[in-house]
C-alpha cells in the first residue's frame, strides 16, 4: 500500500469523474463519538475516496452550544467539485439538529475561505482576530500570497440549514 492510499487520499486508474458520481449518488455517511477534551463529542462525516470533515461539538456555553471544525480534507483528485461544500453543510446540519448555535474553525487558505462563503454567505462570517475586518480583507491577503491562518466563526442561529443533505448517522455511533 502506498503512502498516499495510506492517508486515505485514492491512487487509481480510475477516471475522477466515475468516482464523483459515485459520490454523487450517495448519502454522506456520519457518526458521533464521545471524546475525553472538554466533555465534547466528536462528529465527522465522510464520503469514500479520502473525502471527510470531523470536528468537536462543545457543551453549552455562554455563546450556545459551539462546534468547531478540526479538519475537512478531499481528495486532490476530486477537488474543486463541490465536494468540500456538500461536507460542510452535512457536518454543520448534523451539528445543529445536536443544538450547536456557532461554528468555528481554522482558514488557513483562500479555498477554505472561499468554501465558508459559499456555504454560510461572505455576509455571515466574522472572523476572530480583527473582528472589524470583513471577507474581502482577508480574500485579498491570502490572494497576495500572505502565509498565515484566521479563525472564522458563523452563528448558525441566522443560517437556514433545513434543506440541507443529512448525512446517515451510524448506529454505532457512542453518544449515550
């Protein structure tokens, strides 16, 4: 097994465009596990072909109920389809209907940042280290080639996620 097959990630002589439909054609799979951080849960929610996104669902705090987004990867050979959107709408429904009323998570390039506009509205996102900045402040310094990261938060209480894709949770899911 190769390095890259081992970090989840395909190598295959199979046409990029086959494995999206099959991707296409599939319900997001999910599952829940208690984690020891923090009396969080931890959600992830995949796709096959090294497609995921997980993060940490917090308890109640003094903002509501806050999950943050530890890692969403795709595939490189399944980029730039929509994949990575259709994660984080799944990911953040399934955090909702769990009570989370903020998401946040690391950016740490204009693809991320990008894929948190699509999917929220450039509109809805504030962003934790200048709060007074606005999207096309930090579009514009990743564009420029800078190299650093920003958290990026929404409050899920504004965003409408009801037709938004579900993702099947497994039923070995540890949340009891």
């Amino acid at each position: 097994m190769s390095t890259e097959e081992k970090r989840g990630h395909i190598i295959s002589q199979e046409d990029p465009n086959d494995l999206l439909e099959r991707i296409n054609n599939q319900l997001p799979q999910a599952a829940w596990v208690k984690s020891t951080h923090q009396d969080s849960l931890v959600l992830s929610v995949w796709f096959p072909y090294g497609c995921n996104i997980s993060g940490r669902l917090f308890p109640e705090g003094p903002n509501g109920r806050a999950v943050r987004v530890d890692m969403i990867s795709v595939s490189p050979y399944l980029q730039r389809k929509g994949i990575g959107s259709r994660l984080l709408r799944s990911f953040t429904r399934a955090a909702v209907n769990s009570g989370a009323t903020v998401l946040s998570g690391e950016i740490v390039g204009i693809e991320g940042l990008k894929t948190m506009a699509r999917v929220f509205g450039k509109e809805n996102l504030w962003f934790f280290a200048e709060n007074n900045c606005k999207f096309d402040y930090y579009e514009q310094r990743f564009l420029s080639g800078g190299n650093f990261s920003t958290r990026v938060g929404v409050d899920l209480t504004h965003i409408d996620v009801s037709s938004w894709e579900l993702a099947e949770i497994s039923p070995e899911s540890d949340i009891s």
